[in-house]
C-alpha cells in the first residue's frame, strides 16, 4: 500500500465549522445531552463540507505502546446525504486503511497493528476477512437464530417488573445483544455482562473527554484481549459452532490468522455486536416515548417492520467514521488534499431534507427510506440483519408486554 503523509497545517481559504456553529464535534460532551442537530443542519445547508480544527491530544490519552495518538490539524466534517455516500462508497479516493477508520490519528506504530482489523482495510484486504464471517450474517443463517432470541426477549420482558420504573440500557437494551453476542462467540452466558462492562470502559475512553478514565480502559482492554485469547486457544484445539472457531479455524491466503489478527476480529466484534444495537433499541424506546408514538405502534403491529427502519434513521446509533483522502480530490465545493481526513457524520446524513420529507419528524408509515444507519458501500454493517431481527423482537415484545408504557 502506498503511504501518503497527512498535511500537518489546516488548508487554507476552507469552509470551517467554527464559523458557522459554535460546536465542538471531538468532544464526547457535545453529545451527552442529545445528538447536535441544529449544528448539523447549519453544516448541511452551508455546504454539506467544512472543516474542524482539531485540538492538541491531551497528555495521558494514550494506553500503552498498542494505542497511541498523535496530534492532527482537523478533519472535513461531512454532513450532506450525497457526499457521505460518495464517500464510503469510493474507497479509491477515501481510504480505511490510509489513517484508519476513527476520528483520532494513530502513530505509525500503532496503526500498523490497527490495519490488521476488518474495518480499517480497504478491498482487497477487506474482503478476504470479510468472507470468514459473511456466511454466519447472512439473512438464512440469522433466521436460523429466531427462536433463541424470541426466547431472550421473552426472559428479558419476564425480569422486568411493570409496577417499578428500571434503567432500559441495563435491563434491557444491553441485555438481548449482549446474550445474542456470548452465544454466537461461545461464552458462558453468566460471563455476558464482561462484555458490557469492557465495552463500556473501552468507548467511554474513546470519546478523548478529559474525564476519561485511562487506567480502567488499560484494565478494560488487558481484560477483553486475555479473555479472548483464552478462547482462541481452546477453539484451536476444540473448536464448536460459534464464531470464534471459524475464524481461528479459518484461512487467508492459505495460512490461519495470528494472534494480533485474531485479536483485533475479537475487539471488533465485542464492541460492534454490543454497543450499536444497544443503542439503537435504547434510542427507539426514547424516540417513541417523547413523539408519543409508542402507544399507536403498540396498537398497530403490522407497522413495525417499517416502523424499525424509520428509527434506525432516526436514532442513527453509530456517529461517525472516518476516512482518509488518497489524492487531491473536490468533495462537493471543497478541496480535499491527499492525506486529509474526512469524517462523515450518518446522524446528520440521516436527517437531509434533500432525501427525507420532514427529517426531523419520527414517521413510523415512512416507506421511501434508503437510510445509512448502517454504512453502504464496502464497510456496509455485517450484522445488520441480526440487528433488525433482535430490534425487531424486543421491541416487539416491550410493546405488547408495556403497550402503555
């Protein structure tokens, strides 16, 4: 793969989002309180393209000699529909694997490693690891899972009292991916709630806040990274019908992945299979109790497959990623050197009046709905079909148990 040096000034005569909103996007606190629409909106119709400045990393954000940072001068935050899409689908000209796919930019060291991780390769690398794991997500293979995910759903219903108020994340939301997630990876179902607390730890650091709480990330990682080994080990010599014998099992160009590769396939599946589809079922609970909706869709049950995809649009459970441009290309109005990174923002893409009537309003009837909740292009989400059916069946289930809730 061809390096290409990051610019390390901002470019000059470019749109920026400091002068146009008073927003910080790096900043886990912008989005504590709710997603920063308004800001979006002022970024959409001004261009759909501008560019944040980025400030210095904080010192003690790095977690040992696997993670480290290094400063960057900003990114082209991306927020128009069509920009989004022309970038995640063209991996010619915006690259995963030049600077990796997040927002914060990696040492050298460290993103060599990183490049070893599915979502930070482009074709062809991408997919030929994208294949060990295709036959597992794809819709027959998933159906084959109904049952035991109704049978959660109806257990996670069964534990929660309807005359008490309980946290939903907890109770709830975190519970159906978490079960669905040590099944398919072969836990022990009792060590399930291991994932929610790692993952917790690991995506709280991530959001590079101040607060952040760096030794319970180091011991989050060590933690995950160990129990995932261990695993490994016993699949190589024992393998069963669960993700991680097939891919411990499996090979790529004729040789089985190393234990860096392997690692990095257990990270990305721990935090992807728990936190989006935690969030989405949280986030569709809020967004049909403060619409008032949840009553009508409890009333009317043969809207909620079309009902789902509207609060994938509308919750947008993943922020953003991030892309790194291969040459000196014009990304709507703007010039984007080789070498910038370009984060596109899905919530913001998800909410473009050019492509949804009425964005901003939860319309559960909404048919005409090509939403990007889950990527498109060659990074489209693996397990997008077993996000549905577990949003799909919980919700289901909430709302013929609570139809008043």
């Amino acid at each position: 793969m061809i390096e290409i040096a990051s610019p390390q000034d901002p470019p000059t005569n470019a749109r920026r989002v400091s002068n146009i909103v008073d927003v910080d996007l790096t900043q886990g606190s912008t989005f504590s309180d709710a997603v920063p629409h308004a800001a979006f909106d002022a970024l959409r119709s001004d261009g759909g393209i501008a560019w944040h400045d980025e400030a210095p990393i904080a010192p003690g954000m790095d977690q040992g000699e696997f993670l480290q940072f290094v400063d960057s001068p900003g990114f082209w935050a991306v927020t128009r529909y069509d920009l989004v899409t022309t970038v995640l689908k063209n991996h010619q000209l915006f690259s995963s694997q030049l600077g990796g796919a997040f927002m914060f930019s990696l040492s050298p060291t460290s993103l060599a490693m990183f490049r070893l991780m599915m979502l930070n390769m482009d074709p062809p690398d991408h997919a030929r690891l994208r294949r060990i794991l295709t036959p597992i997500f794809m819709p027959k293979a998933v159906e084959r899972l109904h049952a035991s995910v109704v049978t959660n759903a109806i257990e996670i219903a069964d534990a929660v009292d309807a005359s008490q108020s309980c946290d939903l994340v907890t109770a709830v939301s975190a519970e159906m991916p978490l079960r669905v997630l040590a099944d398919l990876l072969g836990m022990p179902l009792e060590d399930r709630h291991l994932l929610f607390e790692w993952s917790n730890q690991l995506l709280d650091f991530d959001s590079m806040d101040a607060s952040a709480d760096r030794d319970g990330a180091l011991g989050a990682f060590a933690g995950l990274m160990a129990y995932g080994e261990d695993i490994a080990q016993a699949r190589r010599s024992e393998p069963r019908d669960d993700i991680v014998s097939r891919i411990v099992q499996a090979e790529v160009d004729g040789e089985r992945l190393s234990d860096t590769e392997f690692s990095l396939f257990w990270l990305l599946l721990v935090i992807a299979g728990n936190e989006t589809t935690r969030n989405a079922l949280s986030g569709s609970v809020v967004a049909l109790d403060e619409s008032d909706q949840w009553t009508w869709l409890a009333d009317h049950p043969a809207h909620l497959a079309v009902a789902i995809e509207e609060l994938l649009r509308f919750v947008s459970p993943v922020h953003n990623f991030r892309r790194t441009a291969v040459q000196d290309t014009m990304l709507g109005d703007q010039l984007v050197r080789a070498g910038d990174k370009v984060v596109v923002w899905y919530g913001a893409a998800n909410r473009d009046p050019a492509v949804f009537d009425d964005p901003h309003q939860l319309t559960l009837t909404r048919v005409d709905n090509p939403h990007l909740a889950f990527g498109i292009g060659p990074h489209f989400c693996l397990g997008a079909h077993l996000a549905r059916m577990e949003l799909s069946v919980m919700l289901q289930e909430l709302l013929h148990r609570f139809p008043h809730l």
